[in-house]
C-alpha cells in the first residue's frame, strides 16, 4: 500500500483511532494484523516470500541462542536470504524484499554475536520484519531498537501525535510538492541524453539529485511520523546529506541506517581501517560494490557504487597525507561544492538506464555546455513560457524551506509568535499538498516512491 494514496489515507487514521482504544496488550496482534493487510494488499505471493524469510530466520536464531549448531544455523539462515534476495531481487522482485532481508539478518547475526537475544514469540517476531510504516523502504530497523518498543505497552502522548503530524506533513510536502514536481524534467533529460546541451543535463542531473532525496526522505518522514504517532521512534535515516563539506560526512548523513548495516556487518568484519590504509581502501571498494549491487544488477549501479567508493577513498587518502591545518569559509565553500560535483556525477549513473547513457550525458556536459544556449534548454523541458519556468522556481523555493523544516516543531513553538508562524506555515503547507495531489491525480501522473523497485 502506498502511503501517497487514498487507501492510506483511510486506512492509517483508522488504524491509529484503533489503536489507541485496543486494550494494550492486545496493540501488537492489531498491528501485525494491520501490517500483514498493508503488505499482503500489493501481492499475496510477496506476503508469502516474507513469512518464509521470517520463519527460517526466526528458527536459525533460536537455535543459535540454545548453542545448537551455531554456524551451521547462520550458515542457513545467510544462504537462504542472501539467495532469496539475489533470486527474486533481479527478476520480479516484491516490494521491500531488500529492506527486510537485511534487517532479518542483522537480526540473526546480533543473536550470533550475543548482542541480542532471540525472541520467543513467533508472532513478535512477525511483527518486527512486517511493522508497516518501515516495512517497504526502510529505515533498516536493528531488533535492539525497534522489538522492545513492539513489546512494550505504549503510554498515549500528546507530543508523539504532534510530532508524528508534523513529519508526516513534511513528508508529504518533500514528496508531492517537491520531488513529484521535478520528476517530469528529470525523466525528460535522461530520457534522451543525446539530444540534450550541457546546461540542460546538468539541470536534469541537479533535479533528479533534489528529487531522489525528497522522495526518499519524504518516505522516511512519513514512516516515522507513523511510528511516532503509535508511540514508536524509528531510526533517522537523514541528516541534511547536501549539507555535507565532505564525501565521507555526505554517507554519514544520506541513508544511514543502510550505512550503518554495511559498516557493522561488513566493513568492520573485514578489518575496517585497523588493518592499514591499504587494507581500509580495499574494504571501501567492497563496501560500495556491494551497496551498488544492492541497488540492482544493472551495471549501472555498481559504477554508482564503486565511484562513491572511489571518492571515499581519495579522501581518506587526501586526508592522511595532506592533513588540514585551518578551514576558513572558502575552504569550506570550495569543499562543498567539490563535494556536491562527485555526488551528482555519480548521480547520473544511478539515474541513467545504463552506463551507456550515462557516459553519454557526462560527455554533453564536457563537449557541448552551451550548445543551443537558453532556447535548447527550454526545448529540452518542453518548458513553455513563464509558467513553467515560475513552477521549477517555486518548486525549488520549496526545497530549500524543506532544508530548514526541523524535526521537532515543539521546539520551535514554545512563543505565541513562534505558534503562529508554524500554524500558517503547516496551513500552506497542507494547501499545496492538497492542490497538487489533486492535479496529480487528474492527470493520472504516477508517485510511486522511488525505492520501492529497491
């Protein structure tokens, strides 16, 4: 079920108005219920595939806590998952496959480790791999964080409904507004890279770039607003990521839960940088060819991949031998701007329907950035006239409001003045969201998020 459709729209109030009135022992059977209809709705064969992961999981890390053949049960429960993912994931994969197979491996490998204990409760544990709000893309929940407050009988908070609200409306203002709007010039340019100026893909490339987080994060937003309004608090899964001065401080805040995953169950096992620089670099590059893989089997996404790998790499390096003694405000501007070129760079390969098309693109940048000036960029829109051009403008607007829109609205509202603003912000907000789903819907645009073929 998509959370941008009307089904949600009904289907959440409910289930939060039933929720709080259930007696509460009982809230954990009406979300794993509520949970198996928000899943099995988009493909009962879907369903099934997760209730099979689930049981071989839950059995392998049951058995691993009563010492019965320990390495044979994780043996088990990594080819089963690990070859599930792989089999379907590049055929016909169902939606979420890739969020709740790594977050029921972490899960086996944390009772492996003896980080965390096996769950008794089958049921339970149905829950923690299906809990609807972060079932389809995330954030990849550890079973420290999230069964414990599954298990525990939620107290009802005015500041978990407030705060819920609130980034639920930002997701949904990231998503529509924002990212639904810029997707039709975006899919224009990488459409057709070979008819395009310079000036053209590199606005193609900056759209898709704002776009790819709006949408992502926009989906973590609503996620966690709907945990939050349960009384649930799922991980953050970004910080201001195109805020970052540096590669290595861009994955510390863009997808983090799925960054932290690769570095503990990955990265680290394999020596991290404890083992020299060489040795680091090298645990770099399988790190971001697997978070390429990952991605899809397409070529594509492992250039993706590894380019990240790569600039990680050169930094480190640059950072080793080159150490930085002062960072004044141009140093700083420099280095975000350096920062942001790698990142759209590898933006095209991750956009592109292949590699192909990607080098194709990057090379109308290099060879032709003013080919047809001002005219060949509005034709490669099919933008016509001023309307359009004060759309993308407003659209853009919005994107920088949704860069300084705090998680937590209750401390910004402690003044009446303060009340105020955030009424009629939220009001605006709302109104455009509205307006433009409406319009969406009339013409019968898409708003699959992003992830879900992930």
């Amino acid at each position: 079920m998509n959370f941008i459709s009307l089904e949600f729209v009904f289907f959440y109030p409910a289930v939060l108005f039933l929720y709080w009135i259930f007696p509460g022992k009982y809230r954990w059977i009406l979300l794993l219920t509520v949970s198996c209809i928000f899943y099995f709705s988009e493909s009962s064969w879907a369903g099934i595939l997760l209730l099979i992961t689930t049981a071989v999981t839950y059995f392998a890390a049951r058995n691993i806590q009563n010492d019965c053949r320990k390495r044979q049960w994780l043996t088990i429960s990594l080819l089963f998952c690990l070859g599930l993912l792989i089999g379907f994931k590049y055929s016909v994969p169902p939606v979420g496959i890739s969020f709740y197979t790594f977050q029921t491996l972490s899960y086996v490998l944390d009772v492996y480790r003896n980080q965390e204990s096996a769950e008794n409760n089958f049921g339970r544990y149905l829950l923690f791999v299906s809990f609807f709000p972060q079932l389809v893309a995330g954030p990849v929940e550890r079973s420290g964080n999230l069964l414990p407050q599954l298990k525990k009988i939620q107290i009802f908070r005015k500041e978990d409904i407030e705060e819920g609200f609130w980034l639920i409306v930002r997701g949904f203002f990231k998503k529509i507004v924002v990212a639904d709007q810029l997707a039709p010039y975006a899919d224009r340019i990488f459409g057709a890279p070979t008819e395009v100026n310079g000036i053209a893909a590199v606005l193609g490339t900056i759209f898709f770039a704002i776009q790819i987080y709006c949408d992502f994060s926009g989906y973590t937003d609503i996620a966690r607003g709907s945990a939050r309004m349960l009384g649930i608090r799922l991980m953050e899964n970004f910080q201001h990521p195109y805020r970052a001065g540096n590669i290595q401080e861009f994955w510390h805040r863009w997808h983090i839960s799925l960054t932290k995953w690769f570095t503990d169950y990955v990265y680290i096992p394999l020596g991290g940088s404890k083992k020299g620089v060489l040795r680091q670099c090298i645990n770099i590059g399988i790190v971001f060819g697997l978070s390429g893989f990952w991605h899809g089997a397409s070529w594509n996404y492992v250039v993706w991949g590894l380019l990240h790998g790569s600039f990680l790499m050169g930094y480190i390096l640059y950072r080793k031998y080159i150490p930085i003694k002062k960072t004044g405000v141009f140093r700083k501007a420099v280095s975000w701007v350096f920062t942001m070129l790698l990142v759209c760079t590898a933006w095209i390969f991750f956009r592109s329907p292949d590699t192909g098309s990607a080098l194709a693109m990057i090379s109308r940048i290099i060879s032709e950035p003013f080919t047809g000036g001002i005219t060949a960029v509005r034709d490669s829109f099919q933008i016509m006239g001023g309307k359009e051009v004060l759309k993308i403008s407003l659209v853009l607007l919005s994107f920088g409001l949704t860069e300084h829109i705090p998680d937590d609205i209750r401390e910004k509202i402690k003044k009446p003045l303060h009340l105020v603003v955030s009424v009629i912000v939220i009001i605006c907000m709302m109104t455009a969201i509205e307006f433009l789903w409406l319009a969406d819907m009339a013409e019968g645009t898409g708003n699959t998020f992003i992830y879900f073929r992930f």
